[in-house]
C-alpha cells in the first residue's frame, strides 16, 4: 500500500530538488522566512540566502529590517551589530563559516518593514552540519506537520483542504501501524520536493491555480478516509482511493487521448 500510495502522488508533484531550502513563518506571523543553500562544509564559507515573503500576496516583502544571530549550544558565536535593511527583501550576499561538525541555530529578528518599525518578530532554524553536508531539521516531518503544497495552493493553513489533508494524517493515518510506516516513507519523499512546488506556485500564480486544480479530484477521493477507524478500514479505503485515484488521473487521461486518436483517425 505505502508504494502504491507513494507512486499515485508523484505523477501531481514531481520535480527535482537541486537545493536544501526551508520556509517558516515568524513567531508573530506577519512574514514567512525561506533560507536556503547548496551545500554546507564545516570549515568553508557558505552562502545562505534569505528571503522575505508576505504571507498574504505570496509575494517578496520589499524594505525588511532585520537582525541574524547564529548560536551552537546556547552559545553566541555571530550575530550582526546593527539592525540593516534589505530594500529587495531578498539577501543573497550572507555568508557563514561554520567552524565544526554540529547543531547550530539561526534566529532571524524583523524589527521594521516598509521603513516602519514593527514589535520585534523572530524565526528560528536549526542547521546540522555534519562531515561533509548539512540539511536543515524538518519540521514538518513529524506528526502535525505542515501540508506545504496545499497550504500554498489555498493561501492559509486554516483553509478548509489543508485542514482536511491534516486531519486524515493524524486521525486516520497515523493511529494505525500501516498508515504510520506509509508516513514515515512518504515524509522522506514529499518534503524532498514540496519547499519548491510551494515557492514555485507563490511565483507564478497559474501555476498555483494549476496546482489547485490537480488537487481537487484527489482531496474529494480523499474525504472517504474520515471514515476509516481500524487498521483493515484504513487498508480498504486506502486501496479504493487508490483505484479511484488512478482511474481520475491516469484512466481518464488514457481513454480521452485513446478516443481523440481514433476520432483523428476515422
């Protein structure tokens, strides 16, 4: 069931992911965060860009000012002296060495935007540098973890989809040992690729409505899991929105290509 799963969803979401990127909001929600880089070396000097991003027009917020501070186990060991201002709202000109293999957190303070000074927001994210690559720590990996693409698609984690998409993880999915293991491979794959489908729908808003579109079928299809409660329920249902799924996605398509040809033809 778990590849199956797993292979129903790639033909929707699958694009190469050529970077480590990561999008958080801050403690406030006014601004969401994205940091992002290629590879991380202990001892090298390494480029993290940062971006702004006004969760409300899914556009870069231009004129942020902002602070960094870089900590490893509770100790300082970089932050800037002064509050500067970004007028892009984009800053691809930071750069870090990290002095050793280990745990380290960058907090992100925004304390004015649009040249207005804001009560002091702050983001977090730990990065793990280990003997020749670093990844950020996910935290959408575990339970109650963000729906990335959705969230994008419908512009909030309230939004009605989103919540359904969560409320099937947590409720059905993982309250029984198959949906648990199908989770925890599913994971893996799924926040390889979705911090990019997300960015990428917040750029080009047909393709955002593109995205939404492909969702729909698979969200009512979906709906019939709020009724799974045991583990063959779960299984059952599983499988018949699998075959439901296939037929939407991959019958339909077929058979509508098939009949153009034989149209085309006659």
């Amino acid at each position: 069931m778990k590849f199956l799963l797993v292979l129903l969803l790639i033909p929707l979401f699958t694009i190469p992911a050529f970077a480590e990127s990561q999008i958080l909001s801050t403690d406030k929600g006014t601004l969401d965060v994205k940091l992002s880089y290629e590879e991380i070396k202990a001892g090298e000097l390494t480029r993290l860009p940062i971006e702004f991003i006004n969760p409300m027009l899914q556009k870069t917020q231009v004129h942020v000012d902002y602070r960094i501070m870089i900590t490893e186990s509770g100790e300082t060991i970089f932050q800037t002296p002064n509050l500067i201002h970004t007028s892009e709202g984009i800053i691809n000109g930071f750069k870090f060495e990290f002095p050793q293999d280990g745990t380290y957190n960058m907090k992100i303070g925004i304390e004015g935007i649009l040249f207005t000074p804001i009560t002091a927001e702050t983001v977090s994210f730990d990065i793990v540098v280990g003997e020749s690559s670093a990844q950020l720590i996910n935290p959408y990996e575990e339970k109650g973890g963000g729906c990335l693409i959705a969230t994008a698609a419908y512009g909030s984690e309230m939004a009605p989809q989103v919540q359904l998409l969560r409320e099937i993880r947590d409720n059905q999915l993982m309250n029984t040992e198959s949906g648990t293991a199908f989770m925890s491979g599913f994971n893996e794959l799924y926040y390889s690729f979705s911090p990019y489908i997300a960015d990428m729908q917040r750029e080009n808003p047909m393709f955002k409505e593109a995205v939404k579109l492909g969702l729909t079928p698979m969200l009512s299809s979906l709906a019939i899991m709020e009724n799974a409660e045991s583990e063959s329920e779960v299984l059952g249902l599983g499988l018949s929105v699998i075959a439901l799924n296939l037929g939407m996605y991959i019958g339909l398509p077929a058979f509508g290509i098939l009949r153009l040809y034989q149209i085309r033809k006659n």
